[in-house]
C-alpha cells in the first residue's frame, strides 16, 4: 500500500480514489490536531524554520500562536484588533506629516484647525448614530484640509467610510477608502474598510489583494483580516472550480496511483487476477503471453486491461458488457463506476453504483463494495450522513467483510470518531488478523487521540503500537509511513526519515514518500535544496502526482518565485480528482497572484525562505 499523504484535512482528501488518505482508497491520516482545517491553510505547516505568505499562511498563523500561547478553541491567544467601526483622530504618523513652519504657516495651521473641528464633529455625530450629519463634518473637514497633509486628508476620507459603512452604502466606501489609501498606500483601516466593501460588492479579487496587503501589514496579528482572507479564498476557488471541473478532460491517473487504490481492497472481486475458468481455453496453456479472452464478453476483456495495465480501454469494455446485459453485467458496472470514480467523474460513476447496490440478485461482495464505493464519494462530497448511512447498510448486508469496517474505520477518523474507528479496524483485524493496513491505521487512530487529548502515556503506548507493527508486518510501507508521521510529530527527526527511507525500499515508485520526505528535511534540517530535490524526485517518479505539484508551489510562494508557484499549481489544478481539491488548488493559486499584486502596488512581501 502506497505511503498516504501528510497532515492534511480530512474531509478534503476524504474518498478521492487511489489518493492514498481517504475512505475509499487508501489512509485515513488527517494529522493529529489539524482540526479539520482545509489543505490549503496546512500545504507547508511544518513548524517554525518555515516562513509562510498570504495562502499557506493566514492560519497556520493562528495555529502557531496557540501553540505558543497554549490559546484553545477560538484562538483567544491572539492579539485581536478592534472591529474597526469607530473613526479616528488622526492616522498614523507619517514623514513629513508635522506643520511645517515659514511664511503662510499661521494661515495654513487655521485651516487644518477648522478641518479638524469639522472632524472632531462628525466623530460626535458618529458615536451617537448620527451617520448623515456625520458625513457632512467629514466632507467639510476634506474640502477645508489642505491638499498637501496627506494623512490627515486621508483620516478624514477614512472616516467618512466608516459613516458610509455604517448606512451599508457600499460603493462610496469602497471610493472614500481609494481615496484614503491613494493619500497613505499603507493605511491598513482603509485597506481593511475597503476590502470588506468589495467583498459586500462582490469584487472577489479586488478584497483578496486589499486583505492580502492587510495581513502583511499586520504581521498576520489580526483574526478578523486572516478570517476574511481565508473567506474569499474559498469563495474563488468554489467558483473557478466548478467551471473548470464541468469543463475538464477526464485523466486517468498514473498506474502506481490505481494499484495504490485497488490495494487498499480484499474483498473485491473486480480486482481479483483472472480465474482459469474466464481464460480462453487456448490461453490456458500459454505463459509470459498476453492473455485473450472471449471476445464476447466485455468485461473479461477489461480484466485483462487490468492485469495488462492497460487502463485507458477498461470503461469502453465494461459498457459493452452492460450495453449487451451479459453475465458479468454487474461487475462490469462496478468496475465502470470505479474507473469513472479515478477519472474524477462522480457523476458518472453514481448511476452505476445505484444499480448495483440495487441488483438483490448480485454478489453481496459486489454490492457492499459498491456501497463502500458510493460512502466514499459522499464523504468527498461533505455529505457525512448518507456516507455514514452507505457503510452502515454494507455492514448490515455482508457483516463478515473486513473491506466495511476497514474504509468505515477511515471514514469515523474523518469523522473525529475515534473510539468508533478504533473498533472497526479491531473488527477488521478480527476477520483479517494478516491485514497490516488496517492495524498501522489502528495505531494511527489511537496515536490521534492521544496527541489531541495531550496524554503523554498514551502517546508512548501508541509509539510503541507502530513500533510492533512494523516488526510484525516488515513489508507494509503504510506502517512505515503512518509511524514517520507520528515521529515528525514528536520532533523525533531522525527517526521519522529512517521510517521514510524503509518506506522507499519498499516502494520506490511511491512519489507521495518522497514528497513527505522533503517537507521532513525542511522541518528537520531547513535543508531547502535537498527537500526540493526529494520533491522533484517524486515529479520524475510520477509526472501526474498532484500532490508534488501543490508542495513544490508551496515552497515557491515562500521563497517569493510567484511566477513558477502559480505554474506548478496550475499542473496540480489539471490534476485534480475532484471538484473540492480543485477548489482547494486554486485558493492556492489565488492566494500567489494576490501576493503578486500587492508586491506590485504597495511594495509588500511576507519575508522568504
């Protein structure tokens, strides 16, 4: 079984097929204590030596700081700005902004003076709900201000935003704070002001730059503009998605990704070898040759695609073998529907699925694990209560399936169903005992509770659990994996990248190992060439692994090459199995040309690796 991605969200890679981290397909192993947070807000969340910008960084942040401030919940260790809703006196002090002293100064100080008062007046009629006679002070106080004070001018513009906020006039806020920010580019009230008005007009880009420029001028300090931040990024990538993945060309994944996927099954029989009694008797006797079936049956033809690897012709054959209702029918729709699962067209694959799951006549293995098939796509699709209600009904038609409570076990860890997922991979090991997955996945389950629930004697009790599974299981990669995961936690460096390198001799055509790899060399030695080579590594393995593509974008966007980060992330968009991990790349995506924008007006950049 091929090594699962990394601390990742859960719902997120939840049941995209042969992704190796979701019910479905592979592990469950949202990392302890990500609290669900999407992937995009975690792609690099490694620890300290790493310095994120707008994108990866706006809560990991946030996390950081309740880590370091022991802040639980909602993030009460922050430092926290007001609502931003009350005028002001002045802006902040910028060079030059004093009165200056010679000839005219006596005439000039009695003009500011006056705007001030004008101001100061509105800030009473402001305070006492009083917006409109508010707006006309500060329009007195703009047009008395001398043009050359700059920052107070660009007070009194904000100011009248704040008014206009209030009446929920929207455009002339938006207006008013150009204005202000026009007069002083790094006047982080305007910028915010401004961005929520383009949020409340709709103009996703626009409040995305704004909030960007915001949270780099506030060192990423301020909830309320991270918060926003991380609102219009899912907003954007929601929308580019779904246009994008109704458009799409379906891909079908690398080879290594569907083994990975098909391995994480056994007891499914459409991914079972060939049996001597669907061979032609012609081939029976042949070896180290390509097996030919009979011709009349499509889905024997697709099982030998299968063993052939030849797996662009699968769903072609299969759809004979319905279109002529054969013998196979049932199991030709199965293995249709998984095809069009790791193509990323759940639409296709639904239709498939409700009829096997309703053919009484079928398999029941067939039915159950078209039901675990059909859960696993609901869980993508963050509907938990018919993925839940889908693996209930497989465990009620065909209880002695290890398969049920195996992908069941995963889904209850998405869940944050600890306990549960625990007895249902014990359930599974009961009818498997050899099944070396489903016991690494236990330990990982009861090491997650341990971890969130900072019990230090049950942490050691699960160390100690992945210890004797791989001395158990020598050749399961995924314990391996799975027990650098919990030894990075721990800071137990060393170790962790001995586990990974077990897992490479295992499994040297695993690209997500070395990708996990590198993000540990990062973590551990802030070995930025060297993690970027093992990453790179993973790319020439498997040209089409997302995963690589969204990491190495990440590192990117930190080291301030927006130019190359957005195209790898594009290469991962392309990739995408699925509308929601789409959506998630181009929050990435996004996320770098906002940066790229505010560099461009205002001079602003997070710091870089």
């Amino acid at each position: 079984m091929a090594a699962s991605k990394p601390v990742e969200a859960a719902v997120v890679a939840a049941a995209i097929p042969g992704s190796g981290s979701g019910v479905g397909g592979g592990s469950a192993t949202a990392g302890p204590g990500t609290g669900g947070l999407p992937r995009w807000q975690l792609a690099l969340a490694v620890g300290a030596p790493l310095l994120l910008g707008a994108g990866a960084m706006y809560l990991w942040s946030r996390q950081r700081r309740r880590r370091e401030t022991g802040a639980r919940g909602d993030a009460s260790g922050l430092k926290r700005n007001s609502e931003r809703k009350t005028p002001e006196g002045r802006a902040s002090p910028a060079p030059g902004s004093g009165h200056p002293e010679g000839p005219g100064t006596h005439l000039e100080m009695n003009s500011l003076d006056r705007a001030q008062a004008a101001k100061n007046k509105g800030n009473k009629y402001f305070k006492a709900g009083k917006y409109e006679q508010a707006i006309q002070c500060y329009t007195e106080a703009i047009s008395l201000c001398p043009t050359e004070k700059n920052v107070d001018l660009s007070t009194f513009y904000q100011n009248r935003a704040a008014a206009f906020e209030q009446l929920q006039k929207w455009k002339e806020v938006a207006q008013d704070c150009t204005k202000a920010v026009e007069l002083n580019p790094k006047y982080v009230k305007a910028l915010f002001r401004r961005a929520k008005a383009h949020e409340k007009l709709d103009n996703k880009k626009e409040c995305l730059e704004d909030v960007t420029a915001v949270c780099i001028l506030e060192g990423f300090q301020n909830q309320q503009s991270m918060l926003l931040a991380d609102k219009v990024l899912k907003l954007l990538g929601k929308e580019k998605a779904k246009e994008k993945y109704k458009n799409r060309e379906p891909l079908m994944p690398s080879p290594q990704f569907i083994k990975s996927y098909f391995s994480s099954f056994t007891d499914d029989i459409i991914s079972q070898p060939m049996l001597k009694g669907e061979k032609s008797d012609e081939d029976k006797d042949k070896e180290g040759e390509a097996l030919e079936v009979k011709e009349n049956s499509g889905y024997l033809k697709a099982k030998q695609y299968m063993e052939e690897e030849n797996y662009d012709k699968i769903i072609s054959e299969c759809s004979k073998e319905v279109d002529a209702q054969g013998k196979y029918m049932a199991e030709a729709l199965l293995l249709r529907a998984t095809f069009y699962l790791l193509i990323g067209n759940a639409n296709a694959a639904k239709p498939d699925l409700d009829k096997v799951i309703s053919l009484k006549e079928a398999n029941v293995k067939l039915r159950a694990n078209a039901l675990i098939k059909r859960g696993s796509m609901y869980m993508q699709q963050q509907q938990p209560l018919l993925s839940t209600q889908d693996f209930n009904m497989a465990a009620d038609i065909d209880p002695q399936n290890a398969d049920v409570y195996h992908h069941r076990g995963q889904l209850k860890i998405l869940l944050d169903q600890v306990e549960e997922a625990v007895a249902d991979f014990d359930e599974c090991i009961r009818l498997r005992p050899e099944s070396a997955l489903a016991q690494a996945q236990k330990c990982f389950a009861l090491y997650r509770q341990a971890y969130t629930g900072n019990n230090s004697s049950q942490i050691q009790a699960a160390m100690k659990g992945f210890e004797e599974v791989i001395k158990k299981f020598p050749r399961c990669a995924e314990g391996y994996a799975l027990y650098a995961q919990a030894l990075t936690d721990q800071q137990q460096f060393g170790k962790a990248d001995e586990m990974y390198d077990k897992c490479i001799n295992l499994e040297p055509d695993n690209a997500t190992t070395y990708v996990h790899k590198g993000l540990l060399q990062l973590q551990w030695k802030q070995d930025l060439d060297r993690g970027l080579e093992l990453i790179s590594k993973a790319i020439e393995i498997d040209n089409k692994c997302d995963f690589a593509y969204e990491t190495m974008g990440t590192i990117e966007v930190q080291r301030g090459n927006m130019e190359k980060a957005i195209d790898m992330f594009n290469k991962a968009i392309n990739l995408a199995k699925s509308e929601m991990e789409m959506a998630h790349l181009y929050s990435l995506c996004d996320a770098a040309h906002a940066q790229t924008e505010v560099a461009k007006k205002y001079g602003l950049k997070p710091p870089t690796l």
